[in-house]
C-alpha cells in the first residue's frame, strides 16, 4: 500500500508533514537509488517547478540531497509540467522532478517524478520507492569528486516552444483568444506562443507573485474566464493550471468546455476505435462514443491511469473530464497548450465557431463530500449494500460514483442520470449512512 504518494505525486501543506525538506531527502536517495547507476558517474536528474512560494524550497532541497549522492542535477526553473516529461528523455536524464502541487492553493506543494521515458510512475514503482524510503538504507555518500554538480538550464523551454510551434500551421487565421493561466507555469510561456501564431490573445492572471496562484483564477475558477470571453467577445478562451497539465476551455458564448467535451472532438476528428477516459467521465460522453461505434475505456482516476493504458493500447486519445488531455502523438502527459491548439485547429479545418464543436450534451450531475475518520467505513457491509443499491437503480440511465479521496479524509459521492430530484435523493441518502459512520 502506497502511504505518501496519492494519484498524482506525494501532495500536501508545504514544509508540514510529510511535505519537508526532510521528506525531499529521503525521496531523493530513493530516487537515486532506483533510477541511477551507483558506479561510473554521469547520473543527471532534472527538476522542474511552478510559480509557489515554497517551490524554491523544494527544488533547493531536492539538489542538495542528490548531489550529495553523487547526482548531477539540472535545474529547469519555472516550467509546465510537460515541459518536464518531454525534456527527461530529451537531456538523457535518469528521471525527472516537477515540484507542483497542479490546481491547489499555494500553501500546498507536491513532487510528481518521471522515469527516463518521461512517463509517470507506476503504482508497483511507487510502492517500491516508499519501501527505500521506510528501510532508511543510505544508497551511497559521496566525497571527493564524487559529489554531484548543479547545472542550470537555458534550452528546455525553447525546446519545448519550438516542439509545440512546429506541430501546427495554424498561421493567417483572424482568432481572438481569451488565456488565464493561473498565475502558474504557462504565465511567461503560452502567450507569447499563440501570439507566434497570429491570434489576438487577451492574456490575464500572468503574472506571479508567489502566493497566487491558481487564486480565483484557471481551471478551478473557470468562470471568471467565462466573464472575460464574453467582455471581450472573443472566439474562445483557455484556462489552465498552476503547471499546465490541464485545460478547460469557454465558448464564444462563455460556455465551458471540459475533457469530456475536448476528448469528444478529438474522437471524431479521425479513425479511432477507442478512446480512454475515467470512471469521472460523464455518461453522455459514453452514449455520444457509442452513437459513433467507438469505445469508451475507463480507468482509475488519475491521468497517469489514462497514460499507462495509452502505453501498450490502441487509444490516440485520454482525457480526463477535469482538463488532463493526453494525445499520445505528442506526449503520454496531460499538456494543456498543446490540447488547446488541437481544438484550434479543429475550429480552423471545419471553419466552425467554438460551440460548433460541442457534441453532446451532459447528463445532470450531484456531488458532495463528505467527511469520515478513516477510509475503511467503505468496506462496512451495510454501505457497501446502500452502494449497490443506489448504483443498480440509476443502471441503463446513469452511474453513482463512491469514491474516498486520494489526498483528504472525505468520501467523494457523484451521482449522474436523467432526472436531478432522483439523484439528489440518492447522494442525499448515502451522505447520512456515510456521515453518521
């Protein structure tokens, strides 16, 4: 059972337990001690970070710890996350940090690892670095000329740049673009990109000061990019993350398009036989898939679940219907430019407005979260029962999710269907038999 690590990375409140500069040490020797060669030298691990506060922290501290192992490290700086699996392979490195806690706010931080390919970690690879970390084992002191070197980066994120510019000819068309990039990684990098391309870009929350990011802003306020596409009457708009892994996007009307609407668009824009979401993903999206005789595959939530299936499977495309779009022609990662210009480039092929491309609509969904001392109250037999219940009522016509959460003490309950009073009855019902555990 993994302890620290949650669906994406270890995640928690900066410089509290487990998240100090003690637990960066501990990583970092596991790190070593899994992904570099302890004989020979030439070991390098490079290390990303958005725009928080502790960030400087954390990568400090990462870097103190691996060189004192005998680790080369290079320091990316503020980067988008998929700057960072697509530079791992890219520089040969042995693996690859981002020091992120993606849409949480600023007093949160995280570290999310990459191995050589630039591929998120596997649950049996986290488990392995925990048992490192538990056994205490010193993987190796270095002395002398052993001890590792910090370099500091001038060439990823013009690689990365270049790597998106040259993947589109999207040149000589009039679009006016609304980006919130959640004062996060993309601030200094994505509207200078659509720029390149001849958009007109409103560009807000771009500017950092340590303390807000993600604050009534990106994917998690996407309202307030609603507001400002309609102020501006623009053709669409595109919000992401602290560290650019996801992106929803607004209509000209100020409607919000998530993954499952940006993962629709991309299913039908060529021959796909499948297509990879989680069990968040809505029903409709599932009817509209069927309507088109592909398949919808469902994984655990987590984007890294979508990814490892897009590995060895047939899927082109995954999506999550927060906003982690993966296109594995580009990347096995979550990249939110890179999925915002693919819809572009669909609006300028098809020569539609932005709402055009919306292709099903949503079945009704109720949620709530609910608070519980520990996540075995799930295995009790009577909730387990309530649970089936309610899930074989909603079969054929919706779904009930009943999930606990990977990085708080809640139960997350979604329920989806056709008629809104039945599923408030039903996320109703089940919040008391779990509240009153």
């Amino acid at each position: 059972m993994r302890r620290l690590f949650g669906t994406d990375g270890i995640r928690g409140v900066a410089n509290e337990p487990p998240l100090t500069v003690d637990l960066c040490w501990k990583l970092a020797n596991a790190v070593a001690a899994k992904f570099c060669q302890p004989e020979g030298g030439g070991n390098l691990i490079i290390v990303g970070k958005d725009t928080r506060l502790s960030g400087d922290m954390f990568e400090h501290a990462l870097a103190a710890a691996l060189c004192s192992l005998g680790v080369n490290v290079k320091l990316l700086g503020v980067v988008p996350t998929p700057a960072v699996s697509m530079l791992t392979p890219e520089l040969r490195a042995d693996a690859g940090i981002m020091v992120s806690a993606s849409h949480n706010p600023f007093y949160d931080n995280g570290i999310k690892l990459f191995n050589r390919h630039g591929l998120k970690l596997m649950d049996e690879e986290e488990s392995e670095l925990e048992k490192i970390m538990a056994d205490g084992t010193l993987w190796r002191k270095a002395t002398k000329a052993d001890i590792g070197r910090v370099f500091y980066d001038s060439f990823g994120l013009d690689f990365y740049r270049t790597k998106i510019k040259n993947s589109f000819e999207l040149q000589g068309a009039e679009i006016k673009i609304v980006l919130d990039s959640a004062n996060g990684s993309f601030s200094h990098i994505a509207p200078d990109v659509l720029r390149e391309f001849g958009f007109e870009v409103i560009s807000i929350n771009d500017f950092s000061n340590g303390i807000n990011i993600n604050e009534n802003c990106g994917v998690t306020s996407p309202h307030v990019l609603a507001e400002a596409v309609a102020r501006h009457k623009a053709d669409i708009g595109i919000a992401f993350d602290g560290d650019g892994d996801r992106v929803l996007l607004a209509d000209e009307n100020g409607e919000i398009l998530d993954g499952d609407h940006i993962l629709a668009i991309l299913a039908k824009s060529e021959e796909n036989s499948e297509v990879v979401s989680t069990i968040m993903s809505n029903f409709g999206l599932e009817k509209y898939l069927t309507s088109l005789e592909i398949k919808l595959i469902k994984t655990n939530v987590g984007d890294r679940y979508i990814s490892e299936y897009m590995r060895s499977g047939n899927a082109k495309f995954g999506a999550e219907p927060s906003g982690h779009v993966i296109i594995k022609s580009h990347l096995l990662t979550g990249d939110g430019l890179f999925a915002a210009l693919k819809v572009i480039e669909h609006m300028i092929k098809s020569q539609k407005k932005c709402s055009q491309l919306r292709l099903f609509r949503p079945f009704p969904t109720v949620s709530e979260n609910v608070r519980i001392p520990n996540k075995s109250v799930l295995s009790r037999l009577d909730i387990k029962g309530a649970i089936q219940k309610f899930s074989q009522q909603l079969e054929g016509h919706g779904k009930l999710i009943v999930r606990p959460s990977g990085t708080e003490s809640v139960v997350r309950i979604l329920a989806e269907g056709e008629n809104p009073s039945e599923l408030q009855n039903i996320v109703g019902e089940l919040s008391k038999i779990i509240g009153n555990m």
